[in-house]
C-alpha cells in the first residue's frame, strides 16, 4: 500500500514538476561532466534524451549548441539555437538571449548572424520589458518615448 500511495503521490501535476526538474537537473549535472571531458557525442545523447521527453531548459539548450559547435557541426548548431530562441521567446531571459547571440556569431555563417541579430533584439527587448513592463514599452522604440 505504501508503494501505491507514493506513486499516486508523486503522479499529482505539482509534484510530478518536481520530479521532473530534479530528474532534468541530474542528467542536465551528467551531460555537463561529460561535456568537462570532451565527450560531446555522450552529452548531446542526454540533451536528446531530455528533449525528447520535453525536459529541456535554456542552459541545456546552449549545452546542446556548444556539443554540436565542438563536433564542427555548425548547422546543428545555428538549429539548436533557433529552436532554443523560438521556444523561450516569452520567457527566455535577456541574458539566455545574448549568449545565444555570442553563440551564433560564433558560427559565422551569414544565417547565424541574421539569428544573432534576432537573439540580441530579443534580449533588447526582455530588459525594456523587465525595466518599463510589458504593456508600456510595446511599440515604443527606448529613445521615442512619449511622456
């Protein structure tokens, strides 16, 4: 009974979370030890894992294009960091966008720019939001407020 009851337990949509992360944060701690030893081919393994599964974060997200960068797979790269922009557009912070940028600049390819450009625009605009709030700062350039 006991084992039935921590399974329904640890099945309710708050702790279910919980477990979630913490199980994301252990494989997350095993792909960076992994990625200390230049294994990338290993980390990028768990990132799969985790993607699959819908467990990813921002940092894993930069991990994953930091493997791919290390492998001399550009392309995966510049993918990783496109899908990463796109999936924490709303609430990625301004500092996942700017090394997301520094990452992409770092392919040097003309469409990792383009992203760059994009990762930095949405970084610009995270920090107008957090200093002026969502609501004042939509459609105003930071230059052209009005009183």
């Amino acid at each position: 009974a006991d084992q039935a009851d921590l399974s329904t337990y640890l099945l309710q949509p708050t702790e279910l979370e919980t477990v979630q992360a913490a199980y994301r944060d252990v494989m997350h701690r095993q792909a960076r030890d992994l990625m200390a030893r230049s294994a990338w081919t290993d980390a990028l393994l768990l990132w799969q894992h985790l993607h699959q599964r819908k467990l990813v974060s921002q940092q894993l997200y930069l991990d994953a294009a930091r493997c791919f960068q290390r492998l001399g797979q550009a392309p995966d790269a510049a993918r990783v960091l496109s899908e990463a922009i796109e999936t924490f557009a709303k609430s990625g912070t301004a500092e996942f966008f700017e090394q997301a940028g520094d990452m992409a600049l770092e392919i040097q390819t003309e469409p990792a720019e383009t992203l760059a450009e994009r990762a930095y625009q949405r970084a610009i605009d995270t920090l107008r939001d957090t200093v002026s709030g969502p609501e004042t700062s939509a459609g105003n350039d930071l230059g052209n407020k009005t009183p």
